[in-house]
C-alpha cells in the first residue's frame, strides 16, 4: 500500500518550530529549535566608528589580465602532465574548456551589454 498524504500542519512558539506531517500509514513530527542571533546588532554610533576596509581599485583589464594569467598558467601546467603522461594524447576537450573558459572571463571584464 502506498502512503498517502493527510495533512501537514506548521506551529511556532518563541523558541520552536514544529512540523507535522500525517499520511495514511504515519504521523511524523519534526521539532526545529529556531536560530537566535550569536551576538547583538552594532549601534549606528558604532558603525560610524568603524574604518571602512577598501580594495585596491583595479581596472576592468586589469583584473582580466590577472585572470587569463592565471588560466594560461593553469591551462600550461595541464597540457604539460597530460603530454608527459602520454605523448599521443587527444587535447581536444582541454582546449574547448580552455576557450569556454577564457570567454567567461572575457564576458565578465571586457565585454559591455546592452549597448
């Protein structure tokens, strides 16, 4: 016989969440303890306080220049294992996620849309 469900019914209290859950075979009821907050929320006067932390401010270019250079340097190291471990190797789907790649980090830094 296949379980059908009955019902489901939800309460809350201050410190609780109780979820019921009735099918033609079973009742089950599942106790969730709700999450306080670990420490208290700061005052504005505290935030206003506080240093704000910026990063250093690089160009759209720059930072793809930094990112190619990191998947060139990647892409370098793969070929290099795979070759060593097999001169005859088929590099095809390395150099289509390398391209798929190096688009992705295009789009996301060089290329403008909506214009």
């Amino acid at each position: 016989m296949v379980a059908r469900l009955n019902s489901t019914s939800i309460a809350t209290t201050a410190t609780t969440t109780t979820i019921t859950i009735t099918t033609t075979t079973t009742t089950t009821t599942i106790l969730l303890p709700l999450i306080q907050e670990s420490f208290p929320k700061a005052s504005p006067n505290t935030l206003a306080s506080r240093k704000m932390v910026h990063t250093q401010g690089f160009t759209k270019k720059q930072q793809f220049a930094k990112h190619i250079h990191a998947l060139n340097t990647s892409f370098h190291r793969w070929i290099h294992e795979q070759i060593s471990s097999d001169p005859y190797i088929d590099l095809t789907d390395g150099f289509q996620d390398y391209i798929d790649h190096a688009s992705s980090i295009e789009d996301r830094y060089l290329r403008s849309y909506g214009k």
